[in-house]
C-alpha cells in the first residue's frame, strides 16, 4: 500500500456517497482513500455526542463499503497512537507515507475547512484538486447566478425553477394539480385522538457500540448521551428510512407538519435531515420518492408538495444563502443583540414547558422538528434578544443535522432575523398565542397562555410586545410589519409600559439565574 499510489482521494466525515466527486474516476489499482476520525472535528464545537456516533460509525460503515470493493483506505481511527487530530495533519501523513502524485477531495460544506484548503496545495507541493460537490440539486455559481441581480432572493421563486429544472412534480402545462403550493391545506392543529405511526429504529451494531463507547470515553463532557443511538449508519438503512417515511408518515406530512405535540417529538416528520447531510441519501432520490408515492396514489398532492419543497426548496436555498454570504454572514447582527444564553437551553430546567420539552428532546434525541427549532428555541433568542453568535453556536451542537451550511442560515436568517431580511422578509416573531394553537405545550405549563401581565403570565407574551415595540422604527418601513405596528400603536400606554416592565422583570431574573 505503501508504493504505486497515484492519486489520494480524501473523503470527509459528510461525504459518504456512492456518487461522491472525489470518487468517480477512482482506480482500485493505483489510487487510495483517506478517511480520517481527528479530534479537531469533533471539537471546534462541542457537538452533540449523538451526532459525532452518528458520523464516525458513519464512516467506518463506509470505508468497510469501499473495502468490499476492491478500494484501498488508509483509516486513521480517533484512538490511533500516531493521529495528528486535524485533516490537515492526517493528509499531510498520508502523503508522506504514500508519495500520491496528486490530492483530490469534493469541496468541503462549511467556510473554514474550505479556507483551510485553499492553502493545502502550497503547503504540500503537489496538485490538490478540490471538485465541486454535486451531490446537490443547485451548485454553488448555479444559485450565484439566480440570485445576481435579484433584489429580493425568495425562496418560493427559486423553488418553482428547481421544480422546473428537475421536472418534479410537473405536468406538461405547469405544476402538478394546478399549483406550485399546497400550503394553505397543510399546517393544521392535530386532534389528540391521531397516532403516528413510529419511525423505525436501527439498533447499534457492533461498530456502532465500539463509536459509543469511544465517543463517552473522549468527550464524556459534550451536550447529550449516547444512550438510546439508532439513526441509520448505512446506505441501506437510511434507504429503509426513506421507504418507511415514504409509505408510513409522508401521507400526513403536510396536514399536521406545523404541530408541535409533548409526547411526540417526530410526529410525521421524516428524520431524514441526519442521513440527507452525511450523504446516505441523494436529495433527487428522495424528492423521487416522494412523487412516485403521489402518482401511485399512495399519498395526497398536499403531502408530497409539502415535503419536497422542504427538500428540493429550503435545503437548496439556504446552502445557496450561505455561500453568497459568507464570511461575512457568520457575524451579521441586524437586530443589535447582545444577551447571554440563558443556562436552560442546557439543562431544560425553566418553567416554560415549550422550552422545557424543546431543549429535553433535543438533548435526548439531538433532534427536534422544525417548528420547535423556529418558534419556540428560535422564537424565544429572537424575543429576548440573545447573542446570535451564542445561539448559532448552540444550534450547531445540539442537532444530528447541524452543519454551519445548513444551520447558520436557518438560525441567523429564518429565526433570528440577524441578517436583516435577506432570508425573510419579516421576523418569525410569535406570542404565546401561536404555540397554543400549533401544540399542546401550554395546557401543562405553569405559566398561563391567555396573560401578558402578572405572576403567571406567559413570557412570550410580554417578550413579543417589548420585541415589537423595541424595533418598532425599523420595522415601520416593512409593509409586512403593519398589522403588529398598528397593534401596538392602538395599545394604551400604561399598558403598553406594564408590558414591558414585565419582560424587562423576567429578562432581569432569567439573567440572574433564576428558575423562570
Ligand atoms: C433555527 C433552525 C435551525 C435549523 N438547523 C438545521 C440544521 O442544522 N440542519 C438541518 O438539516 N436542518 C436545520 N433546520 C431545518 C429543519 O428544521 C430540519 O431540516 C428538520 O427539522 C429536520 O427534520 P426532518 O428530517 O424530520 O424534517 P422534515 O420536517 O420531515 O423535512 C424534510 C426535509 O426537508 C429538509 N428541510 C426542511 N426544512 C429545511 C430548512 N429550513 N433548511 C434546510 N433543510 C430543510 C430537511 O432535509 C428535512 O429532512 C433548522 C431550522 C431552524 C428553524
Ligand atoms: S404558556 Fe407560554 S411558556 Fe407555557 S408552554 Fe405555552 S407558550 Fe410556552
């Protein structure tokens, strides 16, 4: 293995897909894959321990994939003697142990590694190839050029061209069933006599446990345990994953995929997010998936629009988003906020039982659906004011699926408004009133939904006038602002000051530490 190596193809720990760049003119003869468990990774956050099984059994899943082939891997496992515990560093052995003649790797998903690599080919002294990843529906110049000269970059508009270009859910005179959006038949409130059907489990193999162990043994202090683990680890699975979701839960996907219920956190959600950005899954597959469920009259229209524009839409936009901004993007503050995170967004120790339930299942699960990440984490940072680099941080730890691509634009963009409008075009800025209708939070919560004022009062309440009222000049010129505008400004002012006496009282004792 030492002699011959032609080129030395380094796949990392989200890379691993059959179809990847870096593997398509692989010759099994001549050239050797990397693969490299380092602690730099691991680290740069401290993620959730959930998340690091999940990608280092990944990989080990993969490189025995390759092996089986007939593919030679030089596999640097975390716990190896000689690790120098960064990508660079384990590139930079292999070279010297495998004198390749060149270095190729599909572009990284996040801002600092690729930075990192621009540097490689100089350091090393030989070809270092960097290919674009294609195992999006929308690359990187392919949004660049849709956004160019667009004053406003929404997303439903570039959702409808990726439906055209990839001809899903069309019919020859336009979108299937008439309409590019069924949105107004979805997002409903679930009756509580509905049970979902529950997501298939994948126990830990044997490598799987190995990873836990190794994980509880090195970073013992990260967020989370690795009790209760079974996320897919192979192709195989995640595929079994999809076909479940596809012919148990896509059906009702779209009628209750806003609700938010305490002893359910997946509901009918997919989990396919973790698979999808690790590369076990081909998002064009996916999307597939779902049509075909649809043209066999297996799931209603509503359902399959719904969940593919999540996925040929939302995901494509904000990986979009987060390449034509950054790296100025990673600081954008829009909004000035400057609070420190509140200490429950770890313990799930406060009193509010939305928070409470959000922060216990993403501990537990290192997943929590969409509406709990937007309107009730996010919701809550956007209303108090926290520190969008603390937030952002937070988010890209706690969840199974966070990568910055996918994370930051979602938390600085979508919930914390912090880049100014460039995502939405208003903040996702609730009341107490929204997270009663969409879940069945606040009928065992301490506080009371139906009070903005007095000892029990819901926070969000008080928090969402003082937010609206604290931005008021800078939302008077966006027309999507008026109705709140109007309300506030019909408000008496002895109210309107007792409100936000109230939010200034439990911001003070949030950040003092009381239990709130
Ligand atoms: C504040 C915030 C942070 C988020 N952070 C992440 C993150 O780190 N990683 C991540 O993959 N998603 C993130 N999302 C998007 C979304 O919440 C998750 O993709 C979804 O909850 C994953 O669960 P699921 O597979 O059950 O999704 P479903 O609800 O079943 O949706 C299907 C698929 O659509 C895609 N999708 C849906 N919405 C989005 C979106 N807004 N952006 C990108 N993809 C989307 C996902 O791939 C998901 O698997 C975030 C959303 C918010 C509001
Ligand atoms: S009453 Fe307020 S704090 Fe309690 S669960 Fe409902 S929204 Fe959350």
């Amino acid at each position: 293995m030492t002699e011959g190596t032609d080129t030395l193809r380094l796949v990392l720990g989200d890379q691993l897909s059959d179809n990847l760049a870096a593997l398509d003119d692989l010759d099994p003869a001549r050239d050797v894959v990397l693969m490299a468990e380092v602690r730099d990774e691991c680290t740069y956050v401290r993620h959730h321990k959930k998340k690091i099984v999940l990608v280092l059994s990944g990989m080990r899943h993969f490189a025995d994939r390759l092996r089986a082939r007939g593919v030679r891997v030089r596999y640097t496992t975390l716990d190896d003697a000689e690790n120098t515990h960064s990508l660079r560093g384990e590139t930079e052995r292999a070279i010297e142990a495998l004198r390749p003649r060149r270095v190729v790797v599909t572009a990284p998903g996040e801002w600092r590694l690729q930075t990192d690599m621009a540097g490689w080919q100089q350091r090393f002294g030989l070809p270092v190839e960097i290919l674009d990843d294609t195992r999006f529906l929308c690359g990187i110049r392919q949004f660049r050029a849709w956004a160019a000269g667009r004053s406003a970059l929404r997303m439903e508009f570039f959702y409808r061209d990726m439906r055209r270009l990839h001809g899903v859910l069309m019919e020859e005179d336009g979108p299937a069933g008439g309409r590019w959006n069924f949105d107004a038949e979805n997002r409903k409130r679930m009756p509580g006599g509905i049970v979902p059907p529950p997501p298939p489990a994948f126990p830990p193999d044997a490598t799987t446990q190995a990873v836990m162990a190794l994980v509880e043994e090195w970073f013992g202090e990260h967020f989370g345990s690795t009790e209760g683990f079974g996320f897919p680890v192979t192709g195989e699975e995640a595929a079994l994953a999809l076909d479940h979701f596809a012919s148990e839960r896509l059906a009702e996907f779209g009628d209750w995929q806003d609700f938010m219920r305490a002893a359910d956190p997946v509901l009918f959600h997919a989990l396919l997010s973790p698979l999808l950005n690790l590369g076990l899954l081909d998002p064009l597959v996916v999307c597939r998936t779902a049509e075909e469920a649809w043209r066999r009259g297996l799931v209603p229209l509503n359902a399959a629009e719904g969940f593919i524009r999540q996925i040929l839409g939302w995901r494509e936009y904000v990986r979009g988003i987060y390449w034509l901004h950054m790296p100025g993007y990673a600081h954008r503050n829009a909004l000035g906020a400057t609070r420190q995170l509140p200490w429950f967004y770890w313990s799930a120790e406060t009193r509010m039982h939305c928070l409470a339930r959000t922060v216990g299942d993403t501990r537990g699960n290192a997943y929590a659906h969409h509406i709990q990440r937007l309107m009730v984490a996010g919701n809550f940072a956007l209303l108090a004011g926290l520190d969008p680099d603390q937030v952002d941080e937070w988010y890209l730890i706690v969840y199974a699926d966070a990568y910055q691509w996918v994370e930051m634009p979602n938390v600085r963009g979508m919930a914390l408004f912090a880049d100014g409008g460039v995502m939405g075009s208003k903040p996702y800025a609730a009341s107490g009133a929204y997270i009663n209708r969409m879940s069945d939070y606040c009928g065992r919560c301490a506080y009371d939904v139906k009070q903005t004022v007095g000892p029990r009062a819901c926070p969000f309440n008080a928090l969402y006038w003082d937010f609206i009222a604290r931005h008021a000049e800078r939302f008077a010129a966006n027309p999507r602002m008026g109705m709140p505008l109007r309300a506030l400004e019909r408000m008496a002012p002895e109210r309107l000051q007792a409100v936000r006496e109230q939010a200034a009282d439990f911001l003070d004792r949030m950040d003092r530490g009381e239990l709130v």
